[in-house]
C-alpha cells in the first residue's frame, strides 16, 4: 500500500483515486476550490448525494488526499500570485 508524510499535518495518506477518472475530478476540484473556498462549502451541499465527490466528506477514505491536492494547488498559487507576468 502506498503512503506519505504530509508536513503541514503529519499524518500519512493510505488511500489514492483508484481510476485516473477519480483522481480528475480530485485534482480539478482541489484545483478550483485553491483559487475560491467557498467553493467548496458550496459543492458540499450541492454534491452531497454525488458519489464522485465524497472526498469532500471528512470520513472518506480519500479526503486526506484531497486535502493534499488542495494543500499542493494552494502553494502553487502563492507561487504564481508574486511573480509577475510578461505582457506581449
């Protein structure tokens, strides 16, 4: 089984996207909700029924993965947010 340590809460991720169509919509989600939280308050009650977004839930075997993805697109993020871009 595959695990590793996750810094910022120690704590190790048994469990990965079984299908790269789960891992998609784990990393697009982590992606979008990097750049807006309230995102996902939002897809928590939309999605609530939506068995391909039960990572939200943080009793799924998935969510510390989600939760690193999210982690991972957020440092991005900050990366990007202070180098500026080229014009032309």
């Amino acid at each position: 089984m595959f695990c590793f340590c996750i810094s910022w809460h120690q704590q190790c991720i048994n469990h990965k996207p079984k299908t790269m169509r789960q891992n998609t919509i784990i990393e697009h989600t982590a992606s979008r909700i990097a750049l807006n939280n309230q995102l996902e308050v939002f897809l928590k009650v939309k999605q609530a029924a939506n068995a391909d977004f039960s990572f939200l839930n943080p009793s799924d075997e998935l969510h510390r993965y989600y939760l690193h993805t999210k982690e991972k697109f957020g440092n991005n993020n900050k990366k990007d947010n202070g180098i500026p871009k080229k014009e032309g």
